[in-house]
C-alpha cells in the first residue's frame, strides 16, 4: 500500500490559505475582529470558501459521498445563508448552520447521489447569503457514477471513537463487468488508516473483495473524513473511491468551543459557564487568559466533568475583541490543556 503523510499536505494547505486571508486580517487572535463588510465588495462572501470546487473523481452505484465546502466568518458581522440550491438533482446541498457569527466555521455540505444517477456528473451549488448584505458564492462538484462496481456497506463509518481506539470494518466490493478484474492497490493520503485485502472471490461475470478497512490508535482527535482510492486493471476507469468517516472523540473537550458576549458598555460584566469533560477523572488546575478583564471561579475536586465559571469586565477600550481562554487540567504528565475563544463589542 501507498500512502502519504496527510498533516504535511494539510499544513501546506492551511499556509496557502492563511496567506490568501491575510489581507483581511487586522490583528491575530487576541486582537480586533477583521473590519466590517464592505456592501460593494462583491468577494466578501467568496473569501471565506478556502475551496470551491470538488471531484469526486470515480464512484461506485449507491456508495456514500458527500464533501464538506468549509467556510470561517473572519468578519465582525454576522452572516447569514439564506439558501443553497443546485444545478442538477445529481447533488444534494445543505449547510450545517445558516447564522454563523464572527470567528465561527459552519459548511456546505453536497452530497452526491450515487443511487439514482449514473455516468459523469456535475453541478454547480448557488449558496446566497442575505445577512448583512446580498450576496452568492458559486461552489462546483463533479464525479462519475459506475453501475459496475457496489460496495456493501456503501460507506466506511466508524462512528464515534475514543482517543487511541482501533476499529475495523469489512467492505464487499463487487464488480459485475467480467471475471478478470483486479484491485491492484488501495491509497490514501490518511497514513492513520490500514487496509487489508485478501485474495479476490471469482465467479463466471463477477469479481468479489473483503477488504477489512480499520484505524490506527495514532487517529487524531476531530472529524475524520477521508477516502479511499482503489487502482484497479481496468484501463478505462483506473481507480475508484470511497468514504471513510467517524470521529475521535477528544480526550479533553470544552464546550462550547467559542462565545459571543455580544455588544457591552464600559463597566458591565458578563458571566459565563464552559464545560469540561473527559473520559477519565480529573482537576481544573487553573483557568487563564493573557486578557486582565477575565477573572475565573474553578471547580474543586476530581469529576469526569466540571462547571468553569468565566467573568469578563468591559472597560474604555472600544471596538472588536477576540480572546482565547485556556483550561488545565492535571490530565498528562504536563497536564492536558484545551482552549475556547471569547468574542465581543465595547461600544462607548
């Protein structure tokens, strides 16, 4: 098997983009919020789409696939999509959440329908947004549907994992276009996945695999959503993929991951609650930000979950702020740590 390191080509990625959005920025986090919306400027709602188009490539009939277009409000505004539709019943468009305020990520999600189409397939995704000012973003997918080739179950879904856990799960891959057929490789640019594939089942027309598909206790915390690409012999169509998805849970999590403390005058204060869970017993040692206006009330003692209470106090310095807190723990012999950014607007 082939596979190459995908935090190296994620990190090239996130670099590419963080310098496509640096203009935008006026400080890092810790500083203001990116300046308002300009109603002229035609790209703003474009700039937060990092990707706008997607190929799905090779697909088998009725395997799972759909592709997440993620988007970053970097704005002090919130927007709003007001709708998503499509160009072609081949792709169904939703979106996670239609109000996505400053700092937040939501997606736009097209899922291909592999069951009732066939052949190659595309289709453009209008997403409007309506909030603050009018505005489309055009996203495009395209893909090509095999009648020949089924996977059963359609998708690899290890649903929820716990940090470190392995899985695996059978997959039976059928061809129905002759007998000669062969998987000859199977890629991913996930190096935390293992695949297993023993020797084919042939019969008069068909071809069958039970490729074992599993996880590596080295699966970082986070969604995954990953595919497979299976090379094959057949020179017209090389390759076909498929979805893996699931999620590992984290060790530590915080919740929720980012506040909005909305519009405050000088003097008010604000009291906010994070909880912290994890799967294991543990103590807040301490809870800080490098902002002096937040002070912190911890909890006591040893639970699986705690109640960390968060004051912040506006002062005179008008405009956008955006501060990260950071929770410890006793968790890890340097104690685990996690993290949730407070927004808000002093206004004078």
């Amino acid at each position: 098997m082939i596979r190459m390191p995908k935090r190296l080509i994620s990190a090239m990625f996130s670099f590419a983009v963080l310098l496509a959005i640096s203009p935008l920025l006026a400080q890092q986090v810790g500083g203001p919020v990116v300046g308002q919306i300009n109603a002229a400027g035609n790209n703003w709602a474009k700039q937060m789409f990092p990707v706008t188009e997607f190929d799905f490539r090779t697909v088998g009939r009725g395997a799972g696939a759909e592709y997440h277009f993620e988007f970053t409000n970097p704005y002090r505004e919130d927007v709003r999509v007001s709708s998503v539709r499509t160009s072609c019943g081949c792709t169904t468009p939703s979106v996670t959440q239609n109000l996505v305020k400053s700092r937040e990520k939501a997606a736009v999600i097209a899922k291909f329908n592999t069951e009732t189409y066939i052949g190659d397939r595309s289709a453009t995704i209008t997403v409007v947004f309506d909030k603050p000012f009018y505005n489309e973003v055009q996203l495009k997918v395209r893909g090509n549907i095999r009648t020949d080739v089924t996977f059963s179950p359609s998708e690899v879904n290890f649903g929820e994992l716990l940090a470190g856990q392995v899985k695996r799960q059978e997959v039976l891959v059928t061809y129905t276009g002759g007998s000669n057929w062969e998987i000859k490789d199977v890629r991913s640019l996930c190096s935390d996945l293992t695949v297993s594939l023993p020797a084919p089942e042939r019969s008069p027309g068909m071809v069958r695999y039970r490729m074992v598909i599993g996880t590596k206790d080295s699966l970082p915390e986070g969604d995954i959503r990953e595919r497979l690409t299976l090379i094959t012999n057949d020179q017209r169509f090389p390759t076909i993929d498929m979805s893996v998805l699931g999620r590992v849970r984290p060790s530590l999590e915080v919740s929720p991951a980012s506040v909005n403390m909305g519009q405050m005058s000088p003097g008010t204060k604000v009291e906010k609650r994070l909880v912290v869970r994890a799967e294991q017993e543990f103590e807040v040692t301490n809870a800080q930000s490098l902002d002096p206006r937040f002070t912190f009330e911890l909890p006591k003692g040893k639970s699986k979950l705690h109640f960390v209470k968060v004051f912040f106090t506006a002062d005179n310095n008008s405009g956008n702020f955006s501060r990260l807190v950071e929770i410890t723990t006793d968790l890890g012999a340097k104690g685990k740590k996690a993290e949730c950014l407070f927004t808000c607007t002093i206004s004078q």
